[in-house]
C-alpha cells in the first residue's frame, strides 16, 4: 500500500524499566481492564435477560429488526459525527497532560486551555448532533427503502432520528471522560446505564412486542446521554463557545483530523449494513438477521469484556509515548500479552459452555448459531493480538494510515462474510469472520513495521502461537457431540492453558 511521509519529532531518550515499574505497569494495564471490565460484565449479566425477553416476545425477527435499527444509527452517526468522538480525546488530552503536569493536582475546570478546549469541542459535538438527526429525519424514506427493501418503516426511521442525535451527544461527553482519564466516572455512567436498559426494554417487549423497540432504542439513547452528561459536568460544567464563523473556525483541526475516522466509520457501517443486506435476501428474511446478530453478539460483543481498557486507559497512554520508538513497542506487547493470556481461556471456556449459554441468552430456536459462532470465535483472540497495534496511527494523529488500513479491513470483512455465507450459509459467515481479522493483523504488522517501527518481541510472539493453537484445540473439543468426551478433553485443554497464562497474571498480581 502507498504510504505518505509524517514528520516524526526526535526521539526522548528511552530508559529500560526496572522489573519493579514493569510488574507495577502490568498492575495498572489489569487494573483498568478490571475496572472497566467488571462494568462489562455488568453489562453482559443485564443483557442475558434482555436477549432472554427479547427472545421470547419478539423472536428471531424482533431481533432482526433491533439489529438493523441499531446499524443504521451507527451509520448515520459515522456519517455525520465529524470522528470527534476519537480526535476530540487525543487533542484534549494532550493539551490536559500539559496543563496537569505545570500545576498537579488540580481540578479541570480551573485549567484554562482544557476548559476552552472541552468548549470547543462541546458547541461541534453539538453542531453535528442536529446534523445527524436532520439527516435522519429528512431521508427516513429513502433510508427504509435501502435498508429494509421498503418503506415500512419510514415512521420508525423518522422517530430514530433523535437517538442518532443523543448518540452523538453522548459520544462527545464519552470523549471528554476518556481523555481526562475518569475511567471510574467513566464505569459508573455505563454501569447504570446497562441497569436503565434494562429497566426500560423488559417491560417495553413483554408488553408491546414489536412495537416497543423503537421506543427502548430512543429512550435507552436518552438516558446513556444524561449519565455521561452528569459524569462529565462534574468536572467541566457544560458550557458552549459561540456559533460564529471566527470561533467554529478553531475546530477545524479536529474536523481535519476527524475526517479520515468519520470516513473508516462510514465504511465500517456501511460494510455491516451491505451484509445484512445479503442477509435479507435469504428465505428467512429479518429472521436470518436476526440470527446472525445473535451469534455475531454472542462472538463479539461479549467477548469485548476484554477490551474493556483499550479505549479508555491504553489510547491516552500510547499517545504520551507514541514518538518514543522503544517505548511504544514495550507499552504496546504489554497490552498483547494481557490481551491474549485473558481471552484464550475466555473463548475456551465460552466454547465449551456455548450450547448452555445459547439456551440461557435467547431459546432453542437459536442453536443453529452454535457452528457459526465455534467458527468465528478465533476472530476475538486476532483482534486481542491486533488492536493495540492498530491505535498507533490513532494516537499519531495519522489519519490517513488509519483510513486506508480501516478501508482494506472493511472490504476483507465484508467480502468473506459475504462470499463464506453465500456458500456455508451461517457457518461460512463465521468462517469469513476469523478469516478477516486473521488477514487484517498480517496487514497491520506488515505496514506499521515499516512505517512507525513497531516490533512484537519473540516472547510475545511465541506466547500468541502457543496459546492460539491451545484455543483451536479447544474450540474442536467444543464441536464434539458427545457430551462425555466433550468435558474431559476440554479440561485437558484449560489445564495445558495455565502455565502459559499462568507467569503473565503472576506478574500482575505479584506484589
């Protein structure tokens, strides 16, 4: 792929850590994902019985149609956010790293320059959320008929135009958490947020049906804006800078940098939606969506437990060391190998316990997920190796590099998916899955080696292999149609994982 020239500052010079700060580092890098994650977990505990509801009062197609509301958001939102929701965090943390390091201690709001900046960054949020909701609502015919094949659902589109607005809210009022690094305020404003969805969507489906998605969706959106909104103002009052030309031009750099993620999000949105166009061809419909949302959530979705500090802790931190070559690199195995030693047996145990796990979340009537999820689960262990890799042109500032690799991965994505469900049905999508990501971390390594010097030391590197052959064995073991042969050679599969995970999570808990 072409590449294009960065200017690169001088290198810090670098000093090698001492076992103490390394053990303390790897304490921090588990004590965010632990923070974060047990928000997740949370999350995941509230959403067994809001897939279980959905399950039983709007089935297979109710899901269908919550799936396809809810990517059609997110485009929208892609669409007309401007990327602020990334490029505000890494300009607002730098300017606060400075401000904090010349007067520690001290609170937020009496920090000017991030004062202004959070202003600035609040009146465009602002601005782009009324453009996507006037977007939403004027094309709401047009958005039915590319999406759903009619205009059905006009009405619904129309109403989701506020949720596509409070969405954008809330991701800037997320921006401004993360890049304070309020990861406590942060957990807590999800935490009750995955309470409120709940509260909200059980009574809505059991009494509605059908007819209640459209309302949890907007309601749900409402109210994740109000806590992330009561978190962040404890910190900045929400105040606007003005609406002037003169002023709104001060932004510009942030929409610059924006673009490039607000077109990676479009493509990215864009490539979800095409496959569940593919999708709604089948016999099955909505049905099928429904189907493939499930195990794409049950893949995915849950699995992201995981990632949990990735965006909130890591990307303020890489972005400090980022210039620095060796640095960069030991910051970014240490996130690998926490990554990988806490996914593996993740997906092992997942595996294992999916038939259960699929039975307790939806209903009988959603087994026929279970090969394509075996199938796609490798596709998480991938993304654990990749990610932190990935946000090197993120904390750059290089938009550019972001975008291509983000475009190659979106058109990977959905041309698998495609052409493995066109031939295996279900399981082919699952296969397309691995199989994307698995080509997209060969396409990460291969450019950032050469274009920001990125290197995965050899222990990292044989940790990955080892433990990735370790979650295949596993996933095969959790094929097996027999329970009694199943259970015994899965336990052998965990127990051959400890002493490969074991020396990682030793030196994070080590005191």
């Amino acid at each position: 792929m072409p590449t294009v020239a960065t200017s690169e500052p001088p290198a810090q010079p670098f000093i090698a850590p001492s076992r103490t700060h390394s053990m303390t580092h790897y304490r921090q890098l588990f004590k965010s994902t632990g923070l974060l994650g047990s928000v997740q977990v949370l999350s995941v505990l509230t959403g067994v019985v809001r897939n279980k509801v959905a399950a039983l009062f709007i089935g297979t197609a109710g899901i269908g149609l919550v799936d396809l509301f809810s990517r059609t958001i997110d485009l929208v939102c892609n669409a007309t956010n401007f990327g602020l929701s990334l490029s505000a965090v890494r300009r607002l943390s730098e300017v606060y790293n400075a401000e904090i390091e010349a007067q520690p201690g001290v609170s937020p709001a009496s920090l000017p320059q991030t004062v202004a900046q959070a202003r600035l960054i609040r009146t465009w949020v602002l601005l782009t959320a009324l453009l996507g909701t006037l977007i939403c609502l004027s094309f709401a015919p047009l958005i039915s008929r590319t999406v759903a094949g009619s205009s059905a659902y006009t009405a619904s589109f129309m109403q989701l135009s506020l949720a596509v607005g409070f969405a954008t809210l809330t991701g800037g009022e997320i921006a401004l958490l993360r890049a304070l690094r309020r990861l406590k305020s942060l957990a807590q404003a999800s935490a009750l947020g995955a309470l409120g969805a709940l509260v909200v969507s059980v009574p809505c489906y059991v009494l509605f049906g059908l007819r209640g998605i459209v309302p949890v969706l907007l309601v749900t959106s409402a109210l994740l804006f109000a806590l992330n909104l009561r978190a962040s103002v404890r910190l900045l009052p929400y105040r606007l800078g003005s609406f002037r030309p003169g002023y709104l031009r001060l932004g510009l750099p942030l929409i610059k940098l924006g673009t490039a993620y607000i077109l990676a999000g479009v493509m990215t949105s864009g490539a979800e939606m095409l496959i569940r166009a593919a999708l709604m061809d089948s016999p099955r419909g909505v049905a099928e969506i429904g189907l493939y949302a499930a195990g794409y959530t049950l893949t995915v979705s849950y699995a992201r437990i995981i990632f949990s500090a990735m965006d909130a802790d890591f990307f303020p931190r890489l972005s400090v060391v980022v210039n620095n070559r060796r640095a960069m690199n030991l910051a970014i195995n240490r996130q690998i190998n926490v990554l990988a030693v806490l996914m593996s047996p993740f997906l092992v145990l997942f595996g294992l316990a999916l038939p259960l796990i699929t039975r307790i979340l939806y209903t009988a009537d959603f087994l026929p997920i279970l090969p394509m999820v075996l199938c796609a689960a490798p596709c998480m262990f991938f993304k654990a190796i990749y990610t932190p890799i990935a946000y090197i042109p993120l904390a750059r500032g290089d938009s550019f590099t972001y975008m291509v690799l983000e475009l190659a991965y979106d058109v990977l994505f959905c041309a698998l998916v495609i052409l493995g469900y066109s031939r295996y049905g279900l399981v082919g999508a699952g296969l397309g899955l691995s199989l994307a990501h698995l080509l997209d971390f060969f396409l990460i390594y291969v450019v950032f080696s050469r274009r920001y010097g990125y290197r995965m030391n050899r222990a990292t590197l044989q940790r990955a292999l080892l433990l990735l052959g370790l979650l295949l064995s596993g996933l095969g073991v959790s094929a097996l149609p027999t329970l009694w042969l199943k259970v015994p050679l899965g336990l052998l599969v965990l127990g051959l994982l400890v002493p490969v995970v074991w020396p990682v999570l030793r030196q994070i808990c080590k005191r």
